[in-house]
C-alpha cells in the first residue's frame, strides 16, 4: 500500500492550495483524511472524509478547508482557502480500511504547506 500526497508549497497568507493524495494497492478504503504537525507539535487531525461522503474538520479549518474523494480513483483532495500562517506544516495523507473487525491504518509521506509573506 502506497499513499503519495502533493500539492504543497508556498502561499501568502488569504491564498489557496489544492492538495492531492493518491492510495495504491488499496481498495474499499473506509475514510480518508488530512492531518497535519507543523514544527514542533503533535500531529493533528485536519478533515476525514467518509467512502459515503460524510466530512468532518477540526474547527482550525472549518469554513475555510473542504475534503472531498475520488473513490474510483482512489484519491482524496483537501482546498484550502483563506490560508494563515498558523497552516504552515506538514500535511500527511491517511487511509483507514475495516477488514474483519480490524483498523488499518496507512500514511502518506508529506507534503510541506508554508503560508508566508
């Protein structure tokens, strides 16, 4: 299983990006999700999206971030907009998949967001 994200770069702040992640080896994936650690913090949660379509954000991004999935592609996508310094981090793609009761877990390596002027 492989999960390759892109789309990061560097953004003044009140910009946009697009970033996109694409799952192999996979299918029926159960959710997917963005998470981010910027520099110095813990990994945290940014929006998961659901194989039915259900969105959940954390309320950092709520308004502003909007998750949406391919799922014949097998990919998923976080806009960003209204971008602030305080997105800078790394964004991690995450694949979840129930299979017999059990959760597996799968991760992207990164892609870096810098909002800056």
């Amino acid at each position: 299983v492989q999960l390759q994200a892109f789309g990061g770069g560097l953004v003044q702040p009140g910009g946009s990006l697009r970033l996109s992640c694409t799952a192999s080896g996979i299918f029926s994936i159960n959710v997917m999700g963005w998470y981010r650690q910027a520099p110095g913090k813990q990994r945290e949660l940014v929006a998961t999206i659901t194989s039915g379509d259900y969105a959940d954000y954390s309320s950092s991004v709520k308004g502003r971030f909007t998750i949406s999935r391919d799922n014949a592609k097998n990919m998923v996508y976080l806009q960003m907009n209204s971008l602030k310094p305080e997105d800078t981090a790394v964004y991690y793609c995450n694949a979840e998949k129930i299979r017999s009761g059990l959760t597996y877990d799968y991760w992207g390596q990164g892609t870096l967001v810098t909002v800056s002027s």
